[in-house]
C-alpha cells in the first residue's frame, strides 16, 4: 500500500477549526430563536392596527423597544388571510410569533396599542421582553485577541516560512548558511570553453576539479589535496565567471555565496553561517565551496578595537580560519574565493593550508582579447569583413567585461542607425562611447572656447608626434564629450617596466595642451585640469613609489601589504617632504617648459594642425602625417603590441 492510504499519515488541517466554529455558532443561533421561519411574517405598523381592531390579535410582545412580535389567537389562525403565517418550523422549539414589525418611538407605539385595546374592549395582552445573544457577546469580546493571535501566527509563519536549503530567510533558522547549491543533477550551462583567454588561471582550476574527480591519482604518492585556491584580478577580468564554469565541470555539489552573505544584524550570526555551511559542505563530499567578494569578512583584523564592542566581522573570520583550518578535518572539501582587493585580506586567511593556491587572473593580453571577441560576436549579426585582429588592437587593457560592453554597445549603435550588421565603425564608435562618454554636438560653446580647445588639443597632438616615448596618436576631437571638451586618443606601448625617459615623454605630451595655450595666446586656462592631475600622480610616483628621482634617492613610501605599520604618522620627515614636494614640481615645470620649446620650434605646423581640427573637428594619425611627416621613430616600434588607449579631457 502507498503511504498515502496509511492512517498514521493523518495531518491535521486549520480550517476544520474554523469549520468547527462556525458550526457551532449556526446551531446556536438556530436554538436560541435567532433566525428562521420561528420569526413569523414581516408586515407593517398599519396592517397590524387593522389586525388587532379585527380582534385577531391574541398577544404582542415588544422586544428591546424596538421590535413587535405579533401572536394571532385559534379564530384568526384559520382565516385566510393569514394563512402564510402557518409555516411549521424545522425543529420544533414552542410558540412563535406570526407577524412582527419594527417602529419608530416605543412610548408612542405603546400609547397608540393601548388607546386601540380600550376601544375595542379587546383582551390582547401586551408584554415587554429584553433579549440577550450571549454567544454574540462573548464573540465581540474575544475577537480583538482573536485577531491579535491570529495576526501573530500570521507574522511568524510568514518569517519562518523562507524556502531554500539551510532556511535562509527563517528567523528560527536565521544563522544556516545561504548558499545556493548547485547539484551535479542540476549543471550550469557554463563550461571552461565559455571562459576565453585565461589560460594559466584555467589551468589551475581545472586541476582542482580533477582533484575532486580523481583524488586517489594525487593521494596515492602521499599528496594532499588544496584546502582551497584564491582568485584575485582586477574587476572584470573573469573571476566570477571561473566560478561558474567550475560549477559546469565538477561532478560534485558546488556551494556558492557572497561574503556578505555572512554578515547580519544579529551577533554571532556569521560564524553560526560558516559552522553551517562547512557542516552541509561536509555532508555531500567531495564538494566544492566558492565565496565571492571575499574581502566583506576576510579583512585584516585591527590590533586595537577601538569601540570596546564585539566585532562581528572578526568572529566570522575566526570561525572560516577554523574551519578551513583547524582541529576539524575537512575531507575533500576545497574553498575557492574571489576578490579584487587581496591587499586588504588578513595574513592568516592567505597563510599555506587555508588558501594554498592564489590565481592571479590579469587583463587579458592581445591574443586573450581576440579570443574572448569571438566569444561575445557568436550571437551578434556582424558585417563578414569583420577583423577581429584589429578589433583587440584598438582595445587593450580592457576587462573581459568591458569587452562584452563593447559588443552590445556596438549592437545598440548600429540597431540606432537602421544596419543590418554590426560594422567595423559601430565597434570604433562603441569604444569611443565607453572611454569618452556620449557626445555633446549640442552643448553651447562660444568661437573663442572652441579656438581654445583646439589649439590645446593640437599642442597634445604635436607634442606627442615629436617625442619618441610619447604614445602614438589614433584621434583628436573637439566635439564635447562626456564632462570634456575635447579628447585625444592615444594607443601607447605595452610595457612590463617603464623607463624614466618614457615617463617624462609622457607628462611632456601630457603638458603640451596647457604649453600650446601659452605659445599661442600667451594665456593659460582651467582646461588643463585633468592633464596636471595625471603629471602630477606620474611625478608622484617616480619620486615616492619607483625611486626614480637622484635626489630623493633609491627609496620608496609605498605599501604594497596595504597594511601600514605606521598609523597616522609618514614614513618619512619634514624635510625630506619639503624635498619630495619640490623634486614633484621640478619635474613637471621642466617638462612643461621642454613642451614650450618643441611648440615654438613648430608653431607655424601647430597652426596650421589646429586650424583643419577648427574646420573638421576630428583629426587621425593621416593628419599628423600630412602636416609634420612621417615619424622617425615608428620604424622601430611597427612590431610592438599594443596597451592601454588613454584619453585627455577638458
């Protein structure tokens, strides 16, 4: 027999109470008189005056003073016109009234009947009668705790009530994990071809699913399997993504949460969560646990708590050290972890044995690129002479993420001018879009703004053309864009290390806007703002981060850890601040007056530059190449890679 058919499985249902209830309630109304065919015959005040004058009227009770029940003596019960009042009651239960009828005032009504009686010489007797519903006053009584009760049972099922594995959403259960379980029943469709580029990180995650899949090949020489593996890259890089093809690869349950997940109101939530989810994770090893955004519990612990309170971070970060860690034994159960900020997570969580393994998933790199192009064009209709080769030359040192923005971006572009395919110049545009900003075609600029946005412009354009450093230009504009009024493209050299004569190019080039104001108008502007705000974090850093500068010497304030020994204080002294501050300024005011000299030397080209980006308002590299020739020094760099293109606002 089915355990449906079983007796014992009787459940018992609310509703039968309600049921119950209101049973009872119609019962009692029935007996009581309350409602019925007992209650005679609605009529009216002059019917019934006509009634007693004829003498059919045997008795009448007046209840509550404001209701008549109207009794009709043998004689009158067998005329006919009273025959509708002889309905026999479903249960007998004694005399009932034929008629009754409400009324206005009850001493007039009274005073009328009796004035009527003497009349007549009738024998009609008249009765006074109160009635009370106890069962109805006792129902008005309880009903506000009633609903008091009913309201709180209401209340707590629908806080306990939260669905999912580890009841994440009940108050009962408030401190069980909230990771979402992905079953080797339930795949995700992303799969370690889904994720282009990455090869090294592919690498060493495929080797912890095949750790999972086959632990006796690594085991059986005396090997132990990684407690976990930390995947650490800028955003947008893919780490995420990692994540989830290791999700679509590994035959074995898959726990995904946030670190913020941990985090609750409540004290001593977070480590209950941990404890949980290591409990569940153990339950169904081998099994995988992934935490993104690590770094929401996984910071560094302070050395003095200043509060005096108790730090619920902390403790949640004490229980995973446990955990992952600690007296107990976590068989076959690996951690991975992702977050962009790996200087801030505490040394014990980094330490071998927690997160033996830390991936560093980069930028992807010009071959990356165009594999991961091809892996966002699949489901665009893009143009047959597409090239995906110079689609990943004109965007280095994007994310993987800003990739497929560029991609959909590009769609929306040509779906706005009525294509049928995707172009090379809606993804030209598109990448424009993303670094630059919407254009501004409409934005009020006065003749004299414009001349002096072209001239700085064409000062960059000049200064960069002339120096070997300097990175090559792609295209100039002064069309407003963005929060800018001009811009300038650039796609400068892939660099591992960088030189201190290719810094200076750069902030030379940088400087040539504001020097090209003052050659030509012998006046300076705010424009510059953003070009000083980039030379002065490049001379920064060649002075306090790289140890480039002679007379600060080979020293660097920089803290990688993120964690700074020093409290509120500088590393370094007075004096060598005063120092640092002015070798910054000689630097910069150098360079400037090195992008000064290079523009007098070519004023009459920089005119004649500035005067075509007047008339046309975007200038490219055929141009330059008009006006001042080809450079010298492309020769020497035709087979370099590309890196980031960079952009210089107003």
């Amino acid at each position: 027999m089915s355990k449906d058919k079983n007796p014992k499985n009787f459940k018992f249902n609310a509703y039968w109470v309600y049921g119950i209830v209101i049973g009872l309630f119609l019962v009692f109304n029935i007996f009581s008189g309350g409602f019925g065919a007992s209650d005679g015959v609605t009529t009216t005040p002059s019917k019934f005056f006509k009634f007693l004058k004829d003498g059919d009227v045997q008795k009448v009770e007046i209840v509550n003073k404001r209701e008549a029940l109207v009794y009709l003596n043998d004689k009158a019960a067998k005329k006919q016109i009273h025959s509708k009042t002889q309905t026999q009651n479903l249960i007998p239960i004694g005399t009932s009234p034929n008629y009754k009828f409400e009324f206005g005032d009850v001493q007039l009504f009274q005073k009328q009947l009796e004035d009527t009686i003497l009349e007549r010489d009738l024998n009609t007797e008249l009765n006074f009668r109160t009635e009370t519903n106890a069962f109805g006053d006792l129902l008005l009584s309880i009903i506000p705790f009633v609903l008091i009760i009913g309201i709180w049972i209401f209340i707590m099922r629908r806080i306990s009530g939260g669905g999912g594995p580890g009841g994440g959403g009940q108050i009962f259960n408030i401190g069980k994990s909230k990771a979402k379980l992905f079953d080797e029943k339930l795949e995700t469709k992303t799969t370690f071809q889904d994720v282009a580029g990455l090869e090294g990180a592919k690498e060493e995650v495929q080797e912890i699913v095949d750790f999972l899949k086959n632990p006796e090949k690594y085991t059986a020489l005396g090997g132990k399997i990684p407690k976990g593996a930390l995947l650490v890259g800028p955003p947008g890089t893919g780490k995420t993504l990692l994540a989830k093809a290791v999700a679509g690869e590994a035959k074995a349950p898959f726990f995904s949460l946030s670190g913020s997940d941990f985090v609750e109101m409540f004290v001593g939530v977070g480590a209950s969560r941990v404890r949980d989810l290591f409990k569940q994770a153990k339950e169904k090893s081998p099994s995988i646990i992934f935490i993104d955004e690590i770094d929401a519990i996984g910071r560094a612990r302070g050395k003095s708590n200043f509060s005096g309170s108790n730090d619920e971070r902390e403790n949640t970060l004490n229980q995973l050290l446990t955990e992952m860690d600690g007296f107990g034994s976590n068989t076959n159960v690996i951690v991975l972890a992702a977050t962009n900020r790996a200087d801030v997570l505490d040394k014990a969580l980094m330490r071998a044995g927690r997160f033996d393994r830390q991936i560093y998933v980069d930028l992807p790199d010009i071959r990356e690129r165009k594999e991961i192009f091809e892996v966002h064009l699949k489901p665009l209709k893009k143009a047959k002479d597409l090239d995906t080769d110079f689609l990943s030359k004109q965007t280095p040192g994007f994310s993987g993420a800003d990739i497929a923005n560029v991609c959909n971006e590009a769609a929306l572009i040509a779906a706005r001018n009525n294509k049928k395919a995707v172009e090379k110049q809606d993804f030209l545009d598109a990448v424009d879009r993303i670094i630059g900003g919407l254009e501004k075609k409409n934005k009020i600029i006065t003749p004299e703004e414009k001349k002096a946005v072209a001239f700085h412009e064409a000062g960059h354009a000049t200064v960069s053309w002339m120096l070997e450093h300097a990175a090559p230009l792609v295209k100039v504009t002064i069309v407003p864009r963005g929060r800018s009024l001009g811009a300038a493209w650039y796609l400068p050299e892939e660099r591992l290390i960088v030189r201190p004569e290719q810094m200076l190019d750069e902030m030379c080039a940088a400087l040539g806007g504001r020097a090209a104001e003052k050659v030509i108008f012998d006046k300076i502007s705010t424009g510059a703002l953003s070009d000083l705000e980039k030379v002065t974090k490049q001379a920064r850093a060649m002075v306090t981060v790289y140890g480039l500068s002679d007379k600060v010497g080979n020293l660097t304030y920089y803290d990688s850890s993120g964690q700074n020994e020093y409290g509120f204080t500088k590393p370094y002294s007075e004096q060598t601040a005063e120092l640092i501050d002015k070798e910054i300024s000689d630097i910069i005011e150098e360079q400037y007056q090195r992008a000064i000299a290079l523009l007098e030397k070519n004023k009459d080209k920089l005119i004649e530059l500035a005067e075509v980006l007047l008339k046309d308002e975007v200038i490219f590299k055929d141009n330059l190449e008009a006006i001042f020739g080809k450079r010298p020094f492309d020769n020497k760099k035709e087979n370099a890679t590309q890196d980031i293109p960079s952009e210089e606002e107003e």
